[in-house]
C-alpha cells in the first residue's frame, strides 16, 4: 500500500458562512451574540513563541497584548465560555480566571487557545477561537450527525467558538502508549478501521495522527478505545480520495501497521458494517437535521469545480458506481455515500 501519496492544499480558502448556513446554525442553536470575537483577539502588540519540554518549537505563541486590553479580554473570554459552556449562566466563571492565551499560525483557520483555570481547586479546561469558516462548520455538523461523537461549538459572524476535545493526540499515542501492556491492541485496531470508514463516508481529510486524538475509557474488563478527530479545517475540499482515507498517510503508519498485525480481512469487514449499520441508525434519527445541512450547503461553493471532478471520478470506482458522475457538489458526494451505506446496511 503506497502511504506517500496524499497531497494536501494548505491553501485552502477560508469560505465565508453563507445565509443558509447561518439560518441553519440559528435553527439548530449554534449561533450567539459573543463579547468577544476573533478580530479582538487579534490585537496583539507581539508574540512569544511556545516550546515543549524538550525545547522543541509548538507551533503555538504567546500574544502580547496592552494591559487595558488584556483586561476587557479576559473579562469578555470568562463571558465566552461561560455562554458556550453553561448558555450564558455566568455563576459557572465566579471563580474562574483566564490563565492564558495562546495562538496558532500553523493552522488554516489561526486558531487562539484559552486556558480558564478554578482558582478553588485549580481545574483547568480549554476552548478555542477561530475564524469562522464554512466547510470546517459543516465538518463539526457532520461529525455530530454521522458519529458517535458529540461537539459543542457556537458561531458569531466571523467567529467561531469549539470546546476542547480531550485525548491524547494520536501521534504521540502511537509512540508512547500503543503496546502498553495493559492496553488490548485488537481494540484499537479495531477502532482505527471504524474511523477511516467514518472519515470516507463523511469526507473528512487530512486525519493525520495529530489531527485526531484517542480517548481511552476504563470499562469493568478492559479499556475502550475512541478515536476523535480534532481538525476539521480540511471537510470535503481537496479532490484526492486518499485525502479522506486516514490509512493513506505516512504518519498513521504505527495504526495501519497494527490492524495489519491484530486484524484479517474478514474482521475488517465485520467492523466496516457495524460501522456503516451505526451511521445508518444515526441519520434515520437525524433525517430532518441532515436534510436541512445538505439544503444549507447546496446555496455556496465549498471547493473548487477541478477538485469536484476528481473526486466524484475517485468515488465512482471506488465504490463502482456511476451515480457519482451526477454530483454537482461535494455535499452531493457525501449524501450519495450516506446512500451507498444505507443500501450496504439494509440489502
């Protein structure tokens, strides 16, 4: 299996909410009236950038900002989650305090990190501030929709909200954790196979290993295994199917090496169908949710005509279907996938 042959754009534009979209995340209780926007968070005077222990470079930095602004910052991010976290109950940050503000230009949406610590007993949690961009708010619906995985996210206009997803992130999980010896490969080889299937059916790209976490729950015999995407900033733009197949690239190599290891091709299809079959039970659930995300999406372009093409061509021999030769939209690939699954589950 070639591993190095995913080409990602990191170019990709940043695609503005459209007025479906928009009366579509107020029907669903996604958007709010928040103190603080993305724009606010910008006025820094400089930056200082963030190393690991090891004095490695994080990618992440440190902004500076003027003392007075800095206040009205902080009071308004208390604000922020408290309306994210608690629908604006503000008792929830009485004795909360913004430890620090981080922010990330690696990422396509330049994302700022906020740590909020209880002085009481000095918990701390995160949650993120982005530029709002479309495709990768159809991603969080989509991932709420067709996985078993709840998200909470907010839009204000060109802001956009996301709580923090716990996990450890899946590449250093894969150097440190994978052969623990308390830990049953099999199920996480298991879980590796169920989440490439998601990522094809939904078209989520770019999962490599740390753009996705795993999220480890003891049960009475064992350890259960999730994976959790944890960046949406590539949901259906690229036109290369690889892209959405997480087997595909070199940094999950360690994940592809021990399904190959713990799993034969019968178990992988055994745990592709429960896969399909979970989907399937969630968009008869969803139906109404789902149709109103596809008719918001069918009102603005989500990736260029050239990268549409290509993949509807990848999906129809990949699947071996002509139907996809019909798709105007890479929403239309997604439902015609949600399609396939349902024929798959019920034949």
């Amino acid at each position: 299996m070639d591993i190095d042959d995913v080409k990602i754009s990191r170019k990709k534009p940043i695609y503005a909410v459209g007025q479906g979209l928009a009366k579509y995340l107020k029907i669903y209780q996604r958007d709010a009236r928040l103190p603080v926007s993305y724009a606010d968070l910008l006025n820094f005077t400089e930056t200082a950038p963030i190393m690991d222990k090891y004095g490695q470079d994080t990618y992440w930095e440190t902004p500076l900002y003027p003392p007075y602004v800095q206040d009205q910052l902080y009071d308004g991010l208390k604000v922020v989650y408290a309306i994210l976290k608690a629908s604006g109950n503000i008792r929830i940050v009485q004795h909360k305090i913004i430890d620090r503000i981080e922010y990330c230009t690696f990422g396509n949406t330049r994302p700022f990190r906020v740590r909020i610590i209880n002085t009481l007993n000095d918990v701390y949690d995160y949650f993120y501030i982005k530029q709002a961009d479309a495709s990768r708010i159809y991603g969080l619906e989509l991932e709420e929709i067709l996985s078993p995985n709840q998200v909470n996210y907010l839009v204000d206009r060109e802001s956009l909200v996301e709580e923090h997803i716990v996990g450890i992130p899946g590449d250093v999980f894969s150097k440190v954790h994978m052969y623990a010896a308390d830990y049953n490969q099999t199920r996480m080889a298991k879980e590796f196979v169920k989440f490439n299937e998601r990522c094809i059916i939904s078209l989520l790209g770019d999962m490599r290993a740390y753009n996705f976490v795993m999220q480890i729950t003891p049960d009475f015999d064992d350890f259960q295994f999730r994976i959790r995407a944890i960046d949406f900033d590539q949901q259906f733009y690229e036109g290369n199917s690889r892209v959405y197949m997480p087997q595909y690239f070199k940094e999950n190599l360690p994940y592809v090496k021990l399904a190959m290891e713990y799993l034969n091709e019968q178990t992988v299809l055994q745990y592709q169908q429960e896969e399909r079959s979970s989907i399937v039970h969630r968009v008869r659930s969803e139906r109404h949710r789902i149709k109103d995300l596809r008719d918001a999406s069918s009102e603005q372009m989500l990736s260029t005509p050239e990268n549409i093409e290509r993949l509807k061509g990848d999906y129809e021999r990949y699947h071996e279907n002509p139907a996809y030769a019909n798709c105007k939209t890479m929403t239309d690939i997604v439902e015609l996938n949600v399609k396939n699954v349902i024929r798959q589950v019920t034949l």
